[in-house]
C-alpha cells in the first residue's frame, strides 16, 4: 500500500436526522461545514482545532477524526508513521447537527484519500457502511456523505442508503441553544415498546414525509407527526419541546433535530415569531453535494471558522 505525498481536504456538512417520524432512517444535509485537511508524516499525531470545540476536543489519536481515520487505515491495508491534521469546526458540538457523523466522515474519506488507491481499496458503499458502524446508526453519515434528503437502512451486510432531490421550497431553520445533550442519554429516554397504534401511525407520516421533502411540502406539517421519540426524550429538553410545540402551534413543521437539544424548523417560519434569547437562529440551505474531497492544504476562507455556512 503506498501513501500518497501532499495534503488532503475535505468539506463535510452538519446534518439533522430523524425528521421527526424517520427515527435511525430519514436525514438531511444542511450548509453549515466543518473543513478539515490530513497529512501523513514521519511520525506522531498533530490535531490543530480552530472554531467550534477548539480547546475542548481531545488531540493525538483520542480525536474523532484520528480514530475514523485509524479505523479506514486497518481497512485499507496499513498504518502511517504519523499524522497531522488541521481542522476548522462550524458545526455545534453535541447539539443534534451531526457533528460526530462529520468528523467520522471527513475521518474515512481523509483516510481513503491518502492512500494512492484507495478509492479501490473502499469505495462509496465500504465507507458508508465503515461510517455507519463507527457512529452506531447511518441516519446522519449518510447524509453527510451523500448530500441531500437521504433514507438509509441496515441489512445484514451492513448499511446502505438512497440520496432523494429535496423540493426547492424547503428551506431549513435551525434554532441553536446554549446548552448540549448527548445522544446516548436521550436515547436511554426511550422505552423498549411502543403501542401498536403509535407505530403504525408514525410509520404512515414517515412514508408521508419522502412525498412531502421532495414532491409537496404543503404537506410537511402533517408529515413531521412523529410518536416514537419525541414526547418521551420531551422531560430530559423542555425548551426544546416547548419550542417544537409553539412553533407547530404557528404551523410550521418543527421537529427535534437528531437526539436535540437544537430544533430544525421544515417549513417557514413566521417573520414575527419570536424564540427568545436562548436560541440562535440560523437559515440553511440544503447540501446537496454531500462530502467533498479535495488535494491541497486549507485556504484561507476554509481556515476562517465562520465563511462556510449562512447564519441569520
């Protein structure tokens, strides 16, 4: 296996999954991006970290990215000597806007792309399914993989996953807080069962959701019905479902955006609606290219940690 000389780029998106009934399945890339450039050396791991979790995130091979890419280099063949690795955060840690997803994402790719042939060695399905493994469930690597409005699923083989065209009238809100939540103990809020009617309900609005994002998103609100996680992770985030439920009340189709605490607003908001201080306000745009990888160090606007990405 030869590793390839030069630095690596790639440009990973944040994601929001679930969509409210598409609990572990349904997803989508936003314009809000993490750039993070590798490359191999002569020894030990450099992680430089400018931007959102800078000073917080751990370095060496305890950083996400360096564990991503460690676990690619025994897929593709081989270990380097060493690493560096620079990376530009924009997306909010532990928010609900995939920011683990990006970094075990850009991780496989970086990894794959400093080997001289490693598109071979693992190719788009291998590292989708090498990403979903390592993030637990594929509803936000494959976003952020693919672009767009993406519905993935398991088999026994292992992940797999579809990228749909999203309506043009779909234009994402996302409303930030302050504080974080973590996927792990959202996800113990959640019971072993749910009632037959519950289910079958929320399976309908998920079929319901496909047509609404990429056919008629008049229908989004109906669509966004989901009684499979929300209300029970609802006493762990009450700011959360609190601004789920009046901006829903104002007919826009809001949903808890992955295990939370963000919420992603589907449909437009209304102009005088008024969340409170608490929360940043953003308007996204959709990704629809998913991640991409580039040769070369970061440029200059790459390095600034707020030029990708529009926020209001």
């Amino acid at each position: 296996m030869t590793f390839t000389s030069g630095p690596v780029r790639v440009r990973v998106p944040a994601t929001s999954a679930n969509l409210g009934p598409g609990f572990d399945a349904l997803g989508l890339a936003l314009g809000l991006h993490d750039d993070v450039a590798a490359e191999v050396t002569a020894g030990g791991v450099r992680v430089a970290v400018t931007g959102e979790g800078a000073g917080e995130l751990p370095d060496g091979d305890r950083h996400l990215v360096v564990t991503a890419m460690r676990a690619a280099f025994d897929v593709l063949g081989a270990q380097p000597a060493g690493l560096s690795l620079e990376c530009v955060n924009r997306i909010p840690q532990a928010r609900g806007l995939g920011s683990s997803s990006a970094a075990i994402v850009a991780g496989v790719l970086l990894a794959r792309a400093l080997v001289a042939d490693g598109a071979t060695r693992l190719d788009d399905a291998a590292a989708l399914r090498l990403a979903s493994e390592l993030e637990g469930h594929p509803d936000n690597v494959a976003p952020c993989l693919l672009g767009g409005f993406t519905v993935a699923w398991t088999e026994p083989a292992g992940a797999r996953a579809v990228s749909l065209p999203v309506a043009a009238a779909v234009r994402p809100t996302v409303f930030v807080p302050g504080e974080r939540g973590l996927t792990s103990v959202a996800r113990a809020a959640l019971p072993a069962t749910v009632p037959h009617g519950d289910a079958a309900l929320t399976a309908g609005r998920a079929a319901l959701l496909v047509h609404a994002l990429t056919a008629d998103p008049g229908l989004l609100l109906p669509a966004t019905v989901d009684r499979l996680h929300q209300d029970y992770r609802a006493a762990g985030m009450p700011a959360t479902a609190a601004l789920v439920s009046a901006l829903r009340a104002a007919g826009v189709a809001a949903v808890v955006s992955g295990a939370g605490p963000t919420v992603l607003a589907l449909s437009e908001v209304p102009a005088g609606f008024d969340a409170g201080t608490d929360w940043r306000r953003w308007e996204l745009p959709i990704d629809v290219s998913g991640a991409r990888v580039a040769r070369g160090r970061l440029g200059h606007a790459e390095r600034d940690p707020v030029a990708a990405g529009r926020k209001s």
